[in-house]
C-alpha cells in the first residue's frame, strides 16, 4: 500500500524513520500491566503516533496523514 503511495525507496526510508520515531516512543509508553485489556489498544496506538509524526515532518496534511495511517491499518487487519 505505501509502495503505491511513494515507490519502493520512499517507502524503505519512510519504514525506516518511523521504526526509529517508535523506538524512540517506546520508553515513553506507560506500564498498565502484562494483562490489561487496554494493551490491545496502547500499543497499536503508540506504533500509529509514531507514524504520524514521521509523516506530520514529511509536510503532510493532517488529513493526509490519517488517511494513510487509516488504509495501513485497513491493510492489516485484512491481512489477518
């Protein structure tokens, strides 16, 4: 999906800057326990932030960038 969007480059580098943005995020993400039902949400959440800030410095519309971030987790849950 994001091949289509950029090309295979664009979409290695933009992979790439946000593995870094979420690696940088991690620590930042609160202990609500090993068995918390909210896990499910808070870290899908925190893997979405990340991505929206590395397209937020691309320049991108906020629209733009939940567009993307929305059809990313369309093509995930599809590809369960």
């Amino acid at each position: 999906m994001l091949i289509t969007h950029y090309g295979n480059e664009q979409t290695n580098l933009l992979i790439r800057e946000c593995r870094h943005e979420y690696e940088a995020l991690i620590p930042q993400i609160p202990f609500i326990g090993n068995k918390n039902p909210f896990l499910i949400f808070l870290i899908p959440t925190s893997r979405y932030l990340a991505v929206y800030r590395v397209l937020r410095r691309k320049a991108l519309t906020i629209e733009e960038a939940v567009q993307l971030i929305y059809l990313m987790n369309e093509a995930e849950w599809e590809a369960r």
